[in-house]
C-alpha cells in the first residue's frame, strides 16, 4: 500500500528491428531474445506487444542497400514504412514511433552527412527532414530523431507543418551520450561507423550541465517528449531533467544495458527477472514517464 512506484505496462515502448525478406528471424547474438525481424515477422510480434498491454513501439529500418546519402531511408517502400503500414492494418490501435537517423541508411554508418572526414551538422538536417516525412507520410505516430545534429527537432518540426502534419508530435532523444552501452545495438542495426566514432555529435559522459542545455534547446525548437539515454548511467540527469522542466521524460535502457541482464541471467549469476524489475522500477522513480526497453513487452505480460 505504500510502495511509491509501480510499473506498468503503459510505461513501455517496445523496440523492433525491421529487416528485408519474409519470414526472417535473424537472432542478435549480444541481444539473446532479440532479432532482426522482416515486415511479416514485425506485424506478429507487434500483436504481442499490444496485447501485453504496452501502448507504443519505436522501429529501426535495416535497409538492403547503404549509401553516402542515406536514400534508403526516405523510400516509401523501405522496410520502415512497409512496417507502419502493415501493422496500421493489422495491429491498429498500437502508437507507431519511428527512430529518425541516417546511420542505419549510409555505408559509412555515420548519423549525418559526411563532408571530407567530418559529419556535416547542416546539410544532414535536409535529409532527416526526408526521412521523417517519409515515416509520417507512411501513417507513423511520432517521430524521434536520435542522430543528434543540432537544430534538427526545429527542422522537422516546421517541415512536418508545412506538410499538415502538425499533429505528429516529437519525441527527441536529447541528452544522448557517446556511450559503450550501445555496443550490442549497432551489430542489432547493422549501422557501426566506418570510421572515427560519434563523439562530434553525441555528448560526452561527464557533462550533466551541457545535458540540461541541450533538453532546453530541443524544447525550444519544438520537441514533444525528450529522452535520456542511456538510462542506467545517467538516473541523476532522468532525475534533474524532470524536476528542472517538468514536461514528459523518456528513457532508453539500452541494448547493452539489455545485454548485461541477459547474459548474468543466462549464466546464472543474478536473477534475471528481479533485475530487470529492479532497473525498470529505478529508472521510473528517477523520473521517466516513458521507458524504451527490449525488455517491454516480456515485462508487460509479467505485469498482468
Ligand atoms: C541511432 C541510434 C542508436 C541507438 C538508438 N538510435 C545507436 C547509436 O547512436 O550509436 C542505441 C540504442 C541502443 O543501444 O539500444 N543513432
């Protein structure tokens, strides 16, 4: 009676890795009970996830082809807006976000443009813009851009009103760290950088301050939701960021936060399930009102 936090299914968003072809099911051998999915395999999973009563899922496309630009992330046939579309149909009622980066879609794996050996901030900004559109054009809920490029939220959020899509509210990940715990992710997303690594663009562990400024920024610029990510490390900025600005916080317990649960669980040195409700419960009492989990919909069916 007098427990202060209780999780829930609603607090969840299920991620899913969508890949080409049918009937794929390609295990993520650092994410043990993840796998890149083909369209039809999303849909079914997709099902489950709602009705373990988890309202959103957030998609990551893995094209069949990578190029500098990145194309393949604003075809109106990729793997993404086959998905949103497919699971509209057949899975409705379930709130569709879709991640809004380049580094899935460019062969150099970078999450913007790349000029000479650096990431061009302001010529990427068009191609995000291309690629959300895209998404919301396929029947997307929400978009949540995590390539963090500055000035990116206000680019798509005055494109996506010019278009009639104002509406379509953002979710942007804003104090995301250049962290190692995303390690497992890139193998599930197959979007590792060819060379250097993310931190000119993504932030650096120690700066809590340079977090609240960039959340500030983004809120400015239009953002619906913000995110802290990653979870684990990073409680006290969940924490600061809702006490300082009081709007809707997400979280993203990431895939190698994931991976560190799974493997000590398989292993048999901790029990998996307490601690996977011990660290979903923390980031919640830290202050996220959503949390993205690889966990979501297994937690979700537990819950009920
Ligand atoms: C794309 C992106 C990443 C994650 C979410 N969106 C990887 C990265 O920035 O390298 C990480 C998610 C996870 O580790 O679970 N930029």
């Amino acid at each position: 009676m007098v427990r202060e936090t209780r999780l829930a299914p609603d607090d969840f968003i299920q991620p899913f890795f969508v890949c080409p072809g049918r009937d794929v099911r390609k295990p993520v051998a650092a994410m043990p009970g993840v796998a890149q999915l083909s369209v039809d395999q999303v849909v079914r999973e997709a099902r489950a996830t709602r009705d373990a009563g988890v309202p959103a899922i957030i998609l990551f496309g893995i094209p069949s082809h990578k190029d500098a630009l990145g194309s393949a992330a604003w075809d109106d046939n990729g793997e993404v807006q086959r998905a949103i579309r497919e699971i509209k149909e057949h899975v409705p009622g379930l709130v569709i976000i879709t991640d809004v980066c380049m580094c899935e879609y460019t062969d150099h794996g970078h999450c913007g443009l790349i000029k000479g050996r650096e990431v061009d901030n302001d010529a990427s900004l068009e191609l995000l813009v291309r690629e959300a559109l895209s998404h919301v054009r396929a029947g997307a809920d929400m978009v949540a851009p995590s390539d963090m490029m500055d000035g990116r939220v206000g680019a798509i959020r005055s494109a996506l009103d010019r278009e009639g899509a104002s509406h379509i509210p953002i979710m942007a990940y804003s104090a995301k760290f250049a962290s190692a715990f995303y390690g497992p992710f890139r193998e599930a997303a197959e979007s590792a950088p060819q060379f250097g690594d993310r931190r000119s663009y993504q932030m650096d562990p120690p700066n809590g301050d340079e977090a609240m400024r960039e959340i500030a920024l983004d809120l400015d610029e239009g953002a619906d939701i913000v995110m802290v990510k990653p979870a684990l490390a990073y409680l006290d900025l969940i924490y600061r960021a809702k006490t300082e600005f009081n709007v809707p916080i997400a979280a993203y317990n990431v895939s190698g936060e994931y991976a560190m649960i799974r493997a000590a669980g398989i292993n048999g040195w901790m029990d998996e399930e307490r601690a996977t409700l011990e660290v979903l419960t923390a980031i919640k009492r830290a202050g996220a009102d959503l949390i993205l989990t690889y966990f979501a919909t297994r937690v979700a069916q537990s819950l009920r």
